[in-house]
C-alpha cells in the first residue's frame, strides 16, 4: 500500500539551525520533538552582518529615511521618528499592534509560528541583532511558548496582531505557557534571571511583520491533512468490503487511460487494502455501486491533487524572508516591498479547505448507503430496528459538519477590505483562510470517525473470516477501543474514541501492519 512512512521516525536530540532548506517533515519533525536549537555559524554571521549594515546605515551624518526604522507605519509613513526614540517606536510597535481575540492558537501551531518565524530571521535579511534571536531561541528551548490569539490578522502587512502576541514576552508583556498553563511573561522573565529586551531600530517591525500565522496553520495542516488522505483511502476499501461493493472501478487500466496519478494510487491502496478478501469473490447482485464508492478514486485522487500543490507553495514559504522593508548588505541596499503579503499562501489554504472538504463529503455519503438496510445489511446497522435506532444519528452528525464545511469553503480570499487609511488598499484574509481550514478539518476528521465506525459496524454483520486480513487487523485494533454495538448505546463517546484512534496513529504504524 502506498502509506507513507511515519513522520518521525528519525528522532533529533538537537538541532542547528543554518540556512539549508527545510521541508514540511522537518517543521513536523522540530515541532512534534522539540529538540534544543542553536544557531549555525553561517546564520549567525548572516544576521550580524546585515545588523552591522543596518548600523552603519543609521550612524551616518546624512542617515536616510528607511520606512518602519525611523518613520512612522502603515500611513504614518510620512512621519519621521528622531535616533533618540527608534527603540520606543519598536516598544510601541508591539504593544500596540497586539490587538488580537478569539480562541487561542493550538500550542502545535504556536510553536510552529516561532520555529518559522527565528528560521526567517536567520536568513540575514531583517536587521535583528543577534541577541534577539537568541532570545527567540531561549524560548523555544525552554519550551516557553507565547499565548497567541488566533484573530486579528487581515493577512497583509504581515500576521501583525498575532505575531505581536508571539513576541510581546521578550518585552515583558503578553502570556507564555509554562506547564501548559497561560503566566504573564515577566513574571516568568524575573524567574529566568532574563532582563526584558530593549529593541532596537527596526526590530519590532521585523518580529511582526512576516506570514507566520498562516503558514503554520498552513504547514501544521499538512500534517493532518496526509493523515486524511490516507485514512480516506482505507475507509473507502473498509465500507466497500462492508458493503459488499465491486471492485471493477479500482481496475489498473481505467485510470490509466484517464492519465491522472493521483487517482491511480487511490485506485492501488483501495485494492491493496482488499488484497486476498474472500468476500470479493461473492458474486454481486449490482451492476454498478453507487458513485460514492465508484468515484473514489477520482474525487480522492483530486484532493490529492491539492495537497501536492500547497506542498510546494508552503515550503517555499518555509524558506522564505517575509517582513519588510529588506536589508541586501552584500550590494548594500534597503529595499520595501510586500513580502508580508499573504496572497501565495491564501490561495493554497482555500484549495486544501475545498480538498478536506470533499474527503469528507464523499465519506458521509458512503456512511449514508451502509444505513441504507440493503446489501444484506440490517437498517441503521442494528439488530431490532425500530426499538433501537442504531447509527441513525451520527449520520445526521456527520451531515451537519459536512453541511458547516461547505458554509467553511467560501473563500476568505475574495474578500479584501482596506485598512491604514487606504495605505493597505487590498489584503489577503489568509489567516481567516487559515482558521477556516483548521475548522474544517476538525469536521473532516470526525465525519470520517463517523465512516469509520460504521464500517467496523456494517463487517461484524458478516462473515469476519472472509475478510480481507489488511482490514481485518484494523477491525481488531479498533475493536479493543469501540465495541460491537448489538443495541442502543450512548455513542457519542464511541465517536470520539473512534477518533482518537485513528488520528493518533498514521496508519504505517497502525496494527493493521501485522497483516
């Protein structure tokens, strides 16, 4: 089956940061481990040049007008800030760019936002001092990470009020988590024996200017996202076993001649899943199943599509410098621009939200059919129908987070508004992008729970030694979590375990490997 390998398998016990590129498996990988960092020497080097440049720059009798360093920001453009009070603007900066609510960011995606934002600065293109960095870093390796709020963000001018939020400890304001509970960052700071930063020309504005948010939203749902795409596959095989379905749509040669990769290897792991199943040797009544189970391959084989897609996208992005204005020591030039921008990564997260969604589009409606009371399967997957509802209602649950992720998919990025008086005349929405996504998932992973489960249900209606033996070891391996349901029972713990139990996992760990 063409199951990826585990994500970590290479354990690393510490980690040096140089400027080498970085793909998705390593964000995962640092973020899952969280091994100490330090600094290679070409990064530091890289940093203290450009901040020696930087210097230099503002030390001159004739020290030009750089936006952000010693002006105002946003439409305050035009206003110049006196070399006295360049480390206040930064102050002011943060304190007053941390305006963010909502629910707090997910402490995996926290610590992906700082992993991404100290790799940005190493490239040596910011002006931060090499002390800031090391500050970055010191909270990462004391796995102190920042209380962020997940809204505020219009995804333009950088993620500013969440990464304002991410930053604010190294002043002295803000909240870091120590043991998982939110404490106001000094107090933590006068426990570390850490003096509060004083920043710097220029260093505020590349702390919070940059697309962290979104792109560790982003890279974090990658993660979760090959998990799907994976289980979709074998939930597909798993309900079609149950169901009794054909196989005639997985042939090798159909999807030759379509020409579409993506759907050939859905097609391989649908039939390597069913490989020396005795129940696909009974013969079928139906001509033809239904496009649920006939149109997978196509539909998963698109999502697929996606997902390949935002890969290269994210990892670019991975590393990428994205604040502004930029420092360029070697042909010694300051240049602004709009890196922060948010527009590359907000097309990407709109397609992988649609993506997420068809997985669990598809899923439901193969729930849907197994309730159906035919192909030899009792209504509702329960013995007693009438007096016992059986699977009834988590269908109807599995309807409504399909109905919500199809409100979900509306796109974010269509929708610009200005902001800074006309300064920032069209904004990118991809942290709304980025929330969107992550709530779709959340659905996506429980309709295909609700897949799941009825699955195991609708194959204890049958034969167990027909089964094929790949599925078989997952029916057992889930069966030690959720039982057999031979009547009514309160199941809305089922599903969550169900859950819990697949999403824990990826599936070439699983126990369905001892097949």
């Amino acid at each position: 089956m063409e199951r990826r390998q585990a994500h970590y398998i290479r354990e690393v016990k510490s980690f040096q940061l140089s400027k080498n590129r970085w793909d998705v498996q390593e964000v995962w990988r640092l973020v899952r481990q969280s091994p100490p960092i330090s600094l290679a020497s070409d990064t530091e080097t890289a940093i203290a040049d450009c901040r020696s440049f930087l210097d230099g720059l503002l030390d001159s009798d004739q020290a030009r007008v750089i936006y952000g360093v010693n002006t105002g920001f946003g439409d305050l453009a035009h206003a110049r800030v006196g070399a006295s009070d360049l480390g206040e603007l930064q102050r002011n900066l943060l304190i007053s760019h941390a305006c963010g609510v909502g629910e707090d960011v997910p402490d995996a995606v926290v610590k992906a936002m700082l992993l991404l934002k100290i790799k940005a600065l190493s490239q040596g293109h910011s002006g931060v001092r090499l002390e800031t960095v090391h500050r970055l870093i010191a909270h990462w390796n004391d796995r102190l990470y920042p209380v962020v709020p997940s809204q505020g963000s219009l995804g333009a001018s950088g993620d500013l009020a969440p990464l304002s939020h991410m930053v604010l400890p190294l002043i002295g304001y803000g909240e870091v988590r120590v043991d998982g509970v939110p404490v106001p960052a000094k107090d933590v700071l006068q426990a570390k024996g850490w003096e509060p930063l004083k920043l710097e020309a220029k260093e505020g504005l590349a702390l919070i200017n940059g697309t962290q948010l979104m792109l560790g939203y982003g890279v974090m749902a990658m993660e979760r996202l090959e998990r799907i795409a994976d289980w979709a596959d074998a939930l597909c095989a798993w309900s079609l076993e149950a169901w009794h379905g054909r196989l005639d749509a997985f042939d090798a040669d159909i999807h030759r001649i379509r020409k579409q990769p993506n759907a050939e290897a859905v097609a391989r792991n649908v039939t390597d899943w069913l490989k020396d199943s005795e129940w696909q040797k009974i013969p079928r009544v139906q001509v033809q199943d239904p496009y649920s189970f006939r149109c997978t391959p196509q539909v998963h084989g698109a999502s697929r599509n996606s997902l390949e897609a935002a890969r290269g996208v994210l990892e670019n992005e991975i590393n990428a410098v994205t604040d502004n204005p930029l420092i360029f020591p070697a042909s010694q030039k300051i240049v602004s621009g709009g890196n922060f921008h948010g527009q590359p990564l907000a097309m990407q997260l709109e397609a992988l939200a649609l993506a997420a969604h068809e997985w669990g589009s598809i899923s439901e409606r193969r729930t849907f059919k197994m309730l159906s009371g035919k192909q030899g399967l009792p209504p509702f997957l329960v013995a007693n129908p009438g007096l016992n509802s059986g699977f009834m209602i988590p269908q109807y649950t599995a309807a409504s987070l399909v109905s919500q992720n199809k409100q979900l998919c509306t796109p974010s990025v269509v929708d610009t508004i200005d902001s800074s008086n006309g300064q920032e005349d069209h904004v990118s929405m991809g942290a709304n992008a980025a929330l969107k996504l992550w709530k779709i998932l959340d659905n996506v992973e429980q309709v295909l729970a609700v897949e799941c489960m009825t699955a195991a249900q609708a194959c204890d209606f049958r034969d167990a030694q027909g089964m094929a033996p790949a599925l078989a070891a997952m029916q057992r391996s889930l069966r030690r979590v959720v039982p057999f349901l031979e009547r009514d029972d309160f199941l809305q713990p089922h599903m969550l375990a169900t859950r819990d139990w697949m999403f824990s996992q990826d599936l070439s760990d699983s126990s369905a490997s001892e097949a």
